[in-house]
C-alpha cells in the first residue's frame, strides 16, 4: 500500500471519512483541504445503479458548465470549404483536413477536443485508432460530428464536458478550479448531477444515485449526502 505524505495526512484529518456532508459543505471541506501550490481542480465522482455492460445502461452525455472549467480550451475542427472560415471565426486554434490528419499520424495532439463535420468523417476515421484512446475522437452521440460547427466550438470553449460511466458504474469529471470558490463550483456541480439525473435508463431499478464524492486534485474524497441531491437548485 502506497503511502500518503505528510500534507495529504493532514489535509485528510479535517474530513470525518464516514460522515455524509451535505453539498454546501462538502464543497467547502474540499476547497479548504486543497494544500497544493497550484490552482487544484475540483473533481466529482458519482456511483451509479446501473450495469453498464448493458448498452440500455450506459449513462453518457454532456453537460456546459454555466462556469466553465477555468483552463482554455483549445479547439480542433476537421472541416472544408465555408465550414473551415466558420470554425475560424467561432475561435478554433486548429481548422483543417487532410492536413491535420497527417499531422496527427506524425504524433502531434496539441489540442483538448475535436470536432468534425459530417463529410470529414471519412478522412477522421483513418486516425481513430490515435484519437480515440485520448479521448479526442469526434462522436455523434456527444454533438461533435456536426455542420453547427460554430455552436459546438463556443460551448467547447466555455466548459461543455463529455462524461461516460465507467465499468464499475461510477463517472468521473472535472468541475472547475479551487479558486472559483463554493458558489461558482455549486452551480457546475449542479449542472451536472441535473443532467445525471436527466439520464436514468428506464432499466435501471433500485437506487440510481448510490454515491457521491468531491476532491480536490491533490485532496481527500469527501462524500455527499445523495439524499440532498433533490434540494441542489434551490
């Protein structure tokens, strides 16, 4: 068993492991735990009732941060013609075709998303065995294979996340930075559990909302009372 350092330890003596905290609190237990140098992201975990091994199961969609992720984002769009200007003028860092392509077979990633229209895909496919492992591959089903090219890169920019359940049923995503502080990591946070919950299987019996937890990058895990999910917009 790894062991923790000394700031970890004492970081970790001001959270009760077992209690549940309520949301306001748990927020504010993980910013004052925050113990790094630099500005720790602020992460939540949520376990889910569900079997993702069974496709009528699997929670996966995407949420815009009203707050963003306090980072810039930088954009790459695969596209053509007057959709290649489009992508320019929503501020895309990176807009283009084949070029790209053969750019990214040399090994270069210097991007956070991707985008591609439609008619790229082609093209995109012959990279997928490099993008899809980091996560970077465009897909439908997460809104970034489409012609509403300028739409996707501003929510891009602004904080829009992907998120997927895991094996074990749990889905993990970055909320934000320590110095946004509680109310603007509140109002992503919530933003996020809505849009969880939004995305129950109709197959999925029993409790959906298992368990909930914040930390910081460097933090301990604090957990939160599922209970009070419910009271989150209010």
């Amino acid at each position: 068993m790894p062991k923790h350092g000394k700031k970890y330890r004492e970081s970790s003596s001001k959270i009760e492991s077992a209690r549940r905290y309520d949301f306001t609190e748990a927020i504010d237990a993980a910013i004052s735990s925050s113990y790094a140098k630099f500005d720790e992201t602020v992460d939540v975990a949520v376990r889910l009732g569900v079997d993702p091994r069974h496709a009528d199961q699997m929670v996966r969609g995407t949420v815009v941060l009203p707050n963003g992720l306090g980072k810039e984002v930088k954009v790459l769009v695969f596209a053509k013609g007057e959709k290649e200007a489009e992508a320019r003028e929503a501020g895309a860092e990176f807009v283009g075709n084949e070029d790209l392509v053969e750019k990214i077979k040399e090994g270069w990633f210097g991007f956070d998303k991707a985008i591609a229209t439609p008619d790229m895909m082609g093209t995109v496919g012959k990279i997928g065995r490099l993008l899809g492992p980091r996560g970077l591959m465009p897909n439908a089903k997460t809104g970034t294979v489409t012609f509403d090219v300028a739409k996707t890169v501003q929510e891009l920019k602004a904080g829009k996340i992907e998120f997927r359940v895991e094996k074990a049923g749990i889905v993990h995503a970055p909320m934000g930075k320590v110095s946004f502080g509680s109310q603007r990591l509140i109002e992503n946070i919530t933003a996020f559990l809505e849009t969880i919950l939004k995305l129950k299987p109709s197959s999925s019996k029993g409790t959906y909302l298992k368990g909930i937890a914040v930390s910081t990058t460097m933090g301990p895990g604090i957990k939160i009372d599922t209970a009070l999910v419910k009271d989150l917009g209010k």
